[in-house]
C-alpha cells in the first residue's frame, strides 16, 4: 500500500500532530501545508522540507495528489475548513472540537453524509494509557455496572494556554467547556456508556479577570508568553489577551441517556496540571493517580471501609511513545487504515458532536445562572449513518 498523502491545513500549536502524522514509506506522508502566518510557513517549511506550502488552503484542497487532509486550525474555523475539505472529496481529520456549537458540528455531519467523504475527529484521549486501562477494568466488570462518573481537570498552565490568544474570547471558543472540556466529556461519555441529556453549570471567571497586564488589540503574544517555571502566582500573569470573556472555573452536572450522573469541574489557575477520574459502580470504584505512562489506576472492589491507600488492585499505565502518551501515533494510525478501509474506529464523529453538544449545554446553563439545559438529539439518518462506519 502506497503512503496515504495528507495536507495540513494550519502549523500553530497542533503542528505536531502533523510531523507525527509524516512517515515517509511507513503509511503517511505530509505533502502540502497551508499556513496564513509567515512564522509557521517557516516553522513548516524547516520541519517538512519535502512538502509544498502554501497560504491558502484551497489551493491545497484542489490538487489531485492529497488523499486525506489533516485540519489543526483554530476552533471557529472549523466547520468551513472542514465543509470545504469534505466537499473536494477529501477525508477530514479535524481537530478536536469538531466545531463551537452543536449546529456548527450538525452541519459538519451532514455534508461528511451528503458528500460520502470520510470524517474523522481527533479525539486523541481515546488512545492514551490510562483511559484504556480504565475502561478495560469497567469492561472486566471489576466495579460493577457504572452508576456515577466524576471528573476533575487542573489546567495548571491555563493563564499561558488560553487567556493569552483567540481562545480568552467568547467569538471563538464558545467557552472552554467546548475548547478544553470536549476531551473529557468524551472520554466521560466512553467510560460510562452514554451521552449526556440534561446539563446544569455554574462557572465565573474569577482570577484572569483581575489581571490589568493585557496586550493592546493587535499586538502579538509576548515571546515569554510560555514560562513553566514562571508566572505565578495566577495574578501576576503578563501580556493577557485584550479581550477576555470566557470562565477560568467551571462546574458542571450532567445526566446521561443511561441514567448515569456525573460531575465535571475544570479550573485555569491551580498549580498542577492533571487529570483525576473517579468511576464509581454498584461494585466498586476506580480512580487513576496521574495521566500519563507509568501512572497508576487503583481500584477498590472487595469490602467497605475507611479511606485505604491499598487499593484492592493496581494497575499501572503501560509506557509508550510520543506524544500524550502515545496516543498521537496510535490516532494517526487509526485515521490511515479508516481513509483506506472504512468502519470502526474508536473515536467517533457522533461522539465527538456529543461532547461538543454537552459543552455548549452547560455553557447556556452557567450563563443562566445554573438553569439546567437539554443536549438536543443527532437525527437518525446521521445517527445511523455513522454508526455503519460511514458506509452507504
């Protein structure tokens, strides 16, 4: 089989995923890229020598040498980037979230539907270590039938991250219940079996809001906008978007279709940054300790008790390479045999609206003072379209 040959349609931050993605005679070969910022036509050019760039990417959609293209633009380009891509009959992988709201995604579904071009989202958490490891124990049946599902997101380096570009504005994102949440909603989803009906959420942006230190309009973001080891304590954060109106906290209650509850609280500001599921079945409960390789999930299942550090079993997160874990090489992969070949895959498009859907829910809910909101139902034809591996 001849490599699969991909365009790239944005270089920003996402840009790994595409030298990941460049495997010259093992599968996949980057050809094109296209670019508006002469910065990362540079940054393109350096690290994909072979591949032609380009800034404007219809003019990458029409040539006949791109099977699949790969789309890492910003959020609210989403759906025109990736409509365009679908209707040149190229395969699209985008980017998680596959849009900033639930009838952005709709319409991406439906022409992905009219057009038969294949559609892939890259929700890349369904091939780390440690959500696998999870819902193998679920599968096993190591807790028993999941009845509650608890989340909690540290984005530690959330100032630097999105408080400092596009993402800090409304316009944008929608909110970071989209831009940020869609991993873990998803993943939520996954491991409890459902999709969510009814959402309530309170969130406020309590600390970025204070920071006086912001960029004029069109200045760019200082050169000293990521500093692990600096910018803190939270309010002495630089060089801020001009414009914020997102929330850097937010709560959110969700109620599945399966009868399952769970709960999802993500903040910007805290001084670690990690991921922490607690699972909970009518036999037992999970909860991993730490995200990534070499991390551990621990599960409590023979008897009650106080609080006990020794778990009734521990299993540890295999090692692996690249990227979150492994799982960027492991979605590429994934994506190459699907273009080829069609049918399962573990991420989902459906998947993908539903956590977009649940996102955009329970922004409605917070910016209504907590009023709980209904995630609105896929129809059926494309409901069952892309349950059939998007084969007509």
């Amino acid at each position: 089989m001849h490599d699969l040959r991909l365009g790239v349609i944005g270089y920003g931050l996402r840009a790994s995923l595409a030298r990941t993605a460049h495997r010259p005679g093992d599968g996949c070969r980057v050809v094109a890229v296209a670019d508006t910022d002469p910065a990362a036509q540079t940054e393109a050019a350096a690290d994909l020598p072979e591949a032609d760039i380009v800034d404007d990417y219809r003019t990458l959609l029409n040539r006949d040498d791109i099977d699949a293209v790969i789309v890492l633009t910003p959020d609210h380009t989403h759906e025109r980037v990736a409509t365009d891509t679908l209707r040149a009959g190229k395969a699209a992988y985008v980017e998680k979230p596959l849009g900033i709201s639930t009838e952005e995604c709709d319409r991406v579904l439906a022409v992905a539907h009219e057009t038969g071009s294949r559609l892939y989202v890259g929700h890349n958490m369904r091939h780390m270590g440690v959500v696998r490891l999870m819902r193998d124990i679920i599968a096993r049946g190591e807790i028993g039938q999941v009845q509650t599902v608890w989340v909690r997101h540290f984005v530690g380096h959330g100032g630097d991250y999105y408080f400092k570009d596009w993402h800090a504005q409304r316009r944008h994102t929608t909110s970071l219940l989209l831009q940020k949440a869609a991993h873990d909603i998803d993943v939520l989803h996954w491991l409890a079996g459902g999709y969510t009906e009814v959402v309530s959420a309170f969130g406020d942006l309590r600390v970025y809001g204070r920071v006086t230190d912001r960029r004029a309009p069109d200045e760019p973001k200082r050169d000293d906008w990521f500093d692990p080891a600096g910018h803190w304590p939270p309010l002495a954060q630089t060089g801020l978007h001009a414009e914020i109106d997102v929330e850097d906290v937010s709560i959110v209650n969700l109620r599945l279709d399966n009868g399952v509850l769970a709960a999802y609280q993500q903040c910007h500001f805290t001084p670690d940054y990690w991921r922490n599921y607690t699972v909970i079945g009518d036999a037992g409960r999970l909860e991993n300790f730490g995200d990534q390789p070499g991390a551990v999930v621990r599960v409590w299942n023979g008897r009650r008790s106080d609080y006990r550090a020794d778990a009734d079993a521990e299993y540890v997160v295999p090692v692996a390479e690249g990227g979150h874990g492994g799982a960027d090489a492991l979605i590429i992969a994934e994506f190459r045999r699907f273009v080829g070949a069609g049918g399962h895959t573990d991420t989902s498009p459906v998947a993908a609206r539903m956590s977009v859907a649940a996102g955009a829910a329970a922004t409605r809910s917070l910016r209504s003072g907590g009023v709980p909101q209904a995630v609105p139902a896929l129809t059926e034809e494309l409901a069952a379209y892309f349950a059939t591996g998007q084969r007509r």
